[in-house]
C-alpha cells in the first residue's frame, strides 16, 4: 500500500499522520472487499505502508487515474476543516494493497515523505 501525500499543504506531522491513516484504512477496508486476494496476501506479509508526497493536487489525481487504470483501489481523502485547511480540501490518496510492481509502476517515481 502507498499513501501519496500533497506537500503543497504543508501538513504538521500530526496532521498528515491522521490523513494517512485515513487512507489505509479506507484502502483496506475497501481492497478486502474488491481485492481480498491482494488484501489477504498484504496483509500476511505485515500490512506495509509507504508514505510519499506529491507536488500539487493535480499530480495527486494523475496518479489516482493511473492506479485505477491498473485495477487497483484507491482512497482519495478529504479534510472536515476542523483545524488545519479549509473543509474539503483534498490531502492525500491512498492506492492498494496490491501487487508490488503495479503499485510501483504508478508510484515509483515518487520521492519519500
């Protein structure tokens, strides 16, 4: 599972922990359903997690088409506005559990949070 991250928000750490939260937990929940072979082996193998960032919202959804366009579930979270950004404001999407390399062919060349 990847979580992608926009880093033109400028989250406190706090903060982006919570959204990436979100996102796996949206991801697993939603990959058990649709995906529960994916899901089964990711999470027998330790659940992974990767955090990376992306640049702007637009290369957030550039990405979020890319995954699907490979079959794999995605989360894209949005914000209430209870304290760091205005309500609705898209921070992060999460892509997976799926397999290895079709994850990284879509979010390979993202750089680490």
């Amino acid at each position: 599972m990847v979580i992608v991250v926009r880093r033109d928000l400028k989250l406190s750490s706090g903060k982006m922990a919570a959204q990436v939260a979100h996102a796996a937990v949206n991801c697993a929940f939603a990959a058990k359903r649709r995906t529960p072979e994916w899901f089964d082996r990711w999470y027998s193998e330790g659940q992974r997690k990767v955090v990376v960032k992306a640049p702007s919202l637009q290369e957030l959804y550039e990405v979020k088409v890319a995954a699907e366009d490979q079959g794999l579930v995605t989360s894209l979270i949005t914000d209430a506005g209870m304290t760091e950004v205005p309500p609705g404001t898209v921070t992060c999407l999460g892509i997976g559990p799926g397999p290895e390399a079709t994850v990284d062919r879509v979010t390979g060349h993202l750089k680490l949070v």
